[in-house]
C-alpha cells in the first residue's frame, strides 16, 4: 500500500482529527426535531386554502422531506396553475408560529448526539431546510447548543438538493471526512435515497411509522426503530 493510498483509508476509518471512528449525519426534521407533523398539517392547510384537495396522507407522501421550490412545483401541479400570490410566504409564516407553540424535539434525539460523540464520533446536521428554519427548530428544542453552527449544513449551499447527495457529500468533505467513514440517519424517502447515493451507510429512523418504515426499508436503509439505540448500532 503506498503512503497516499494507506493516509486516505485512515482518514475514512479515523476521520479528520486522527481519533474520531467517522462522522453521524443527522438530518433535522423528522430525526432530531419532531417538525414533520406540524410541517405536513400546515402544507395540507395551505393547499386547501389555495383551492387544493390533497389530504393530509397524500401530502405526506408527496412533500415529506422535499425543497421548498419542489413543494411549490408539485402544489402548482396538483391546482393547475400557479399557486396564489403570497402564498409560500404565508405557508412559512403559519409553520414559523406553529413550531414556536408546539415544536419538541424527537425522543432521545439530544442523548443520541451526545452518545454518539461519547462512542467516539463526531456529528454534525444536513438538511434539505433553509439554515433560518434549523436555527428556528433548533432553539425552540433546545437542541441548539447541542450541534455548533460550523457543523450544520443546508441544501441550499449546495447545488441540488435531496434527493441528490450534495449536501451531504458537501458535509462529510467540510467535516473532513471520506463517505465510506459516515453514517446518515434520515426520515425520508429523499434523504434515504441521497445518503445511500452518497456512497454512506444510511439508517432510516421512522419514528413508529409502520408505512413511512417500509418505504425506507425497501430502498435499502437499515432500519433504525429508536434513535435512543442509535450508539449501539454504530458499535455493529
């Protein structure tokens, strides 16, 4: 083995400082927040204000984990025509307040970041959503002291988003670390399908949904039931 071949396989085993095992990639709603249900309510509210008729399942299954410009591309589909004027902003705004009153954080998302380090990773935040509305959901959780800003990423620094592996690709390279060396734990049909695109081993946390799981499942995530038992897994 030359000396540049053996550096770059200890630097996707070790990582970047020489004593991390490798990098945990969470992504933010739905892993580490419990936004989803908030998030799909008030889009399934939004779209019937603008004449839609999707129910609440259907948006789900439509927009869960998807960008912004896609959800306003696929409403536009189902209504036929452009959505109302002033519509993805008051959207935003009715989800902005719904988190500040109800937003908690996913069971065991703050010990799952700490045992994660602790079991000698490190961690760090990739998501499809604006770095505005992680900060948001990440303070009203109490989540924000828990993940330093300089290890918290967006799609929208990267060219494409979920589906396709940028940011997370962007993440593990900022981190300093090799894709073989990271783990996703996502929620999502778009964020399984990136992190298994970016060459990483991607969990896909349900969080109970029996629907949402094997959906996950059958596009190759390993299934992760509680992320209370995430440190184990990293340990298999």
């Amino acid at each position: 083995m030359s000396g540049a071949t053996g550096s770059a396989s200890r630097r996707a085993v070790s990582g970047a400082n020489g004593r991390a095992r490798g990098l945990v990639i969470f992504d933010c709603d739905g892993v580490l927040v419990d936004s989803m249900g908030i998030d799909m309510r008030e889009l399934t509210r939004a779209i019937a204000a603008a004449g839609g008729t999707m129910t609440a399942r259907e948006v789900d299954r439509r927009f869960h984990g998807v960008a912004l410009a896609e959800i306003q591309r696929g409403v536009e589909a189902h209504l036929g025509g452009p959505v109302p004027d002033g519509w993805l902003e008051r959207f935003l705004a009715d989800r902005a307040a719904a988190f500040e009153r109800e937003l908690r954080p996913i069971r065991g998302a703050a010990e799952a970041i700490a045992g994660v380090r602790a079991a000698g990773w490190e961690a760090c935040v990739a998501s499809s959503g604006r770095m505005e509305k992680m900060a948001q959901t990440l303070r009203v959780t109490g989540l924000r002291e828990a993940v330093p800003p300089d290890r918290i990423f967006s799609a929208y620094a990267v060219a494409q988003p979920k589906p396709a592996p940028d940011v997370f690709l962007h993440a593990a390279a900022t981190c300093g670390y090799a894709p073989a060396a990271c783990v996703v734990v996502e929620d999502s049909v778009p964020g399984v399908t990136a992190g298994l695109a970016a060459g990483m081993r991607t969990l896909g946390f349900a969080d109970g949904d029996a629907d949402r799981a094997e959906r996950l499942a059958a596009l190759g995530a390993e299934a992760l039931a509680d992320l209370r038992e995430l440190t184990a897994r990293l340990a298999g």
